[in-house]
C-alpha cells in the first residue's frame, strides 16, 4: 500500500465537503484518527453523519477535499484495505438460513488471518446460539452477529455505525468489551453514537458534527470543560425566602425562580462550582432549603450546546487534543 498518511494516523480527512443538488451535506469537514484510539462521532440526525461515513469507507465521492484511510484513497477498492478496515452499518442483510457458526465461519473464509470462530462468539455473547439460524435470531441478537462478522478478520481500523441501538444492557456490555479489546490489541475505532454515556465511556476523543461541520474535537473531558461547565443545583424553599444571597455566591452565573401551585419556590442556581454552591446553600437558614439535588455537565450538555447553535455560526473547538 501507498503510505500517504504517517503511521500514526489511521484516517485523515481534509476539508471534505459534499453536495446533493445545492444542499450542501458536509461544509470542510477536517480531522485525523490516530492509531490506537477510540473515535467518537455524535451529531444531531440529519447533521451530515452518514454522507461522512459513507466518504470515510469508500461508498460515496466527496465534492472537495480529500480522504485517506491506512495510506489508501477508500473509494479505490484496495484489496489491501478490505483486510485491514471493517464496517458495521447499522443494518446488513445476512444470510437467514445459515446458522449463527456458520455465518461467521464463511466472514471468516475471507480473510488471511482471522479470530477463531468461537473465541468471537464468546465475545459478543452469542457462543450459545451458535447452532440457531439467522433468520430465528432477536433484533438485538442480529445486530451483536453483524460486529462478530465484523470483528473476526482482525481489523486494524473498526467502524461502528451506532452498534448499541436496541441492544440491551448485557448486550451492551459484550459490545463495550469488544471495543476496549480492540484498543487493546492496538486497533483503531471509530464509533458513532446517540448515547453520550457511551461515548465518555469509551472514546478518547469526540468530534461534534452539527449541520455538516465539525463544531468541536477533543477529549470528551476537555469539551465538557471548555463547552458545558456549568452545573445546576435545584431546591425547594418557603414562599417569600430571600433569594437575595444566591447571586453573590461564588461562581453563580443565573438563578431561576419557578412559584409552585402550592406557593412554595422552585430554585434552579446555574454555578461554575455545584459542589460548593450546593454546601453554602444548605448552610443558609434563612434559605431553608429542601429537596436539594446538583446536576453537573457533562457530554449531553455539550451536544446540546452545540446542536442548538446557529448552524453557520463559527463554533469550532479544538483544544489540545482536538485536530
């Protein structure tokens, strides 16, 4: 294979933009995918996420721009690359007579060098339904099949298209662990999900896709540092308390009031430093506070944040480990 890119960088995107009529789909879309990491992509629906993927592994042409993928342009076909890059969409046809082994034996037969059949069943937790056809599998089941055919050719560079949805928590589970061990193998992921805990959880950086731009790329600790500090700590307290205090509190940035039917006052405190607001005002007497509770930022927030700003609004974040 041609080495475009360094061997540090598995895939790299620069400046692709795609076009469908005069609807722009991706605007100068741009970042890299090291080698050994975890790759989050989140996005609103209709942000752009599939035309990127779709460029990524090779099905679609960008207008502009360029892509490389393990040294090779995707969309060439390389046989090279179809041993080294794997691809879970988020809906694959299988064949329905086959059985479970079966199908993953024939994923098998088109590699060089794959996992042994079973050991990957036993990963994604279908070991014991190894002898049931594809067509009698659940929902869920199909799905955990789909990232065993994916996974068993030992891909350097693994692209998950939203694996979890509508598997339930073991099944997520199984799917957690076949991440973590293709990191630690010294395989690349590049996961895309609605589910933010997951991609805390997982990833090692995230790129925020909103109306065909990247608005942010870092560590998911940096973007909720940088985009979604703010906690909020709720309370409940007598009519007619003085909220007068609230303000002057360290880091406090707004107080909302809501009056309840029975009178009483609903307070929401916005704060730089919930854990220290949270004490001062359980301290406060003349607050009698109950019902206290914090909420602190966390990814949700960021992909909140970003997916209502002014799509040609100028939000790109990329901290220090951002591209």
């Amino acid at each position: 294979m041609e080495a475009i890119v360094g061997d540090d960088i598995v895939a790299s995107l620069v400046e692709i933009s795609k076009h469908y009529g005069t609807r722009k789909a991706l605007d100068a879309v741009s970042f890299d995918i090291r080698n050994g990491e975890v790759f989050g992509l989140i996005g609103p629906n209709g942000a752009g996420k599939t035309t990127l993927l779709e460029c990524l592994t090779g099905l679609r042409h960008p207008s502009s721009g360029s892509v490389r993928v393990l040294g090779c342009d995707p969309a060439s076909r390389s046989p090279e690359l179809r041993q080294l890059m794997a691809v879970q969409p988020q809906e694959a046809a299988l064949f329905p007579q086959l059985t479970v082994l079966e199908t993953v034996e024939l994923w098998a037969s088109f590699y060089d060098s794959h996992e042994p059949v079973d050991e990957v069943l036993d990963r994604v937790g279908l070991l014991e339904e190894a002898a049931q056809r594809v067509r009698a599998l659940s929902g869920g089941q199909a799905r955990r099949l789909l990232l065993a055919v994916t996974v068993i050719g030992r891909p350097r560079f693994l692209v998950l298209d939203e694996p979890a949805a509508g598997l339930d928590p073991q099944a997520k589970e199984h799917l957690w662990d076949v991440i973590r061990k293709q990191r630690e193998a010294g395989g690349t992921v590049l996961l895309t999900t609605h589910d933010m805990n997951e991609a805390t959880e997982l990833c090692d950086r995230v790129a925020v896709l909103v109306a065909g731009r990247i608005a942010a790329c870092d560590t998911p600790a940096r973007l909720v540092s940088e985009l979604a500090a703010t906690n909020s700590v709720t309370f409940m307290t007598p009519a007619g308390a003085d909220l007068g205090s609230l303000d002057s509190l360290p880091g406090v940035t707004a107080v909302e009031v809501e009056v309840t039917h029975e009178g009483r006052q609903s307070v929401r405190v916005r704060t730089l430093n919930g854990d220290l607001t949270l004490r001062r005002i359980a301290a406060d007497e003349q607050l009698a506070a109950t019902d206290l509770d914090i909420s602190k930022g966390g990814l949700d927030a960021v992909f909140r944040n970003l997916a209502t700003m002014h799509p040609h609004q100028e939000t790109a974040h990329t901290g220090e480990g951002g591209e």
